[in-house]
C-alpha cells in the first residue's frame, strides 16, 4: 500500500496526464516488506512506463495483461533492510519468479543469484516445488 497527502499532489496541464488521472510529488511505502517495479517499452509506438506494485501477484497478473502490448520488460524487486538481512532498501533486477506449492507462496531470484521465498530472503528454496511463471 502507498500513502500521500493532498499537499503533495501536483497540478499537471491537461496534456500532461489522461482525465481521471492524479500525480504527486512523493508517496510513502507503508509497510516492511518488498514492492516491485516494472519497466516496459510498449510494441510500436516505443512508448516507456514505468509501474510499482505492493504485491507479486498483482505484478504477474499486470505482466499477463499487457503481454499483448509490452515490446520489453525490466523487473525489479525493493526489499527493504528486514527481507535482504543489510541495513539498507535494495533494488535488484528479477531474472525469474516461481510458483511454489508450499503456502501458495513465489519464489523470486534476482539477477545476482539472491533467492526470496514470500517476503524473505531464503537460502532454503531449493527444496520447495516449483513452477516457473515468468522469466527476463
């Protein structure tokens, strides 16, 4: 979930935004726990977008709804400090994600080899059963 207030709520030209549209300048990251960010250049017109979503699995299911229209795709995952055992947020490029049969849960790899299992960093997974469900 993501938080704003009306103070930070910026006033764009029409152009600038579709009707029904609001921006703001900043937002906040409510809880401690991973969000994820999409990338993606559109087929044809090359237009790029960039999303971010508080769960997996409304990430997946915006990945298969667009499928027909993404030409290229980049996804990353933010994990705060608690989920990548450091002391800070990082930001790493997602090269698969897995379908597991244990808690209805996924498990991501980064494209540094780090492996998340649910909200947590998992030296684990291995053992779990797996379906992969998405590949850079």
């Amino acid at each position: 979930m993501f938080h704003t207030e009306d103070s930070a709520e910026l006033s764009l030209p029409p152009n600038f935004a579709p009707p029904g549209i609001r921006s703001w300048c900043w937002l906040e990251l409510t809880s401690d726990k991973p969000y994820y960010w999409v990338a993606y250049e559109t087929c044809g017109s090359g237009m790029k977008f960039q999303f971010m979503f508080p769960d997996i699995r409304q990430t997946l299911q915006f990945l298969t709804e667009m499928s027909e229209r993404i030409a290229t795709v980049q996804l990353y995952v933010i994990s705060p400090s608690g989920m990548n055992h450091s002391d800070q947020i990082q930001m790493n490029a997602i090269s698969e994600i897995w379908k597991t049969t244990k808690n209805d849960e996924f498990l991501i790899v980064t494209n540094i080899g780090k492996k998340y299992y649910g909200n947590y960093f998992s030296s684990e997974s291995s053992s779990i059963e797996t379906e992969r469900v998405w590949r850079a």
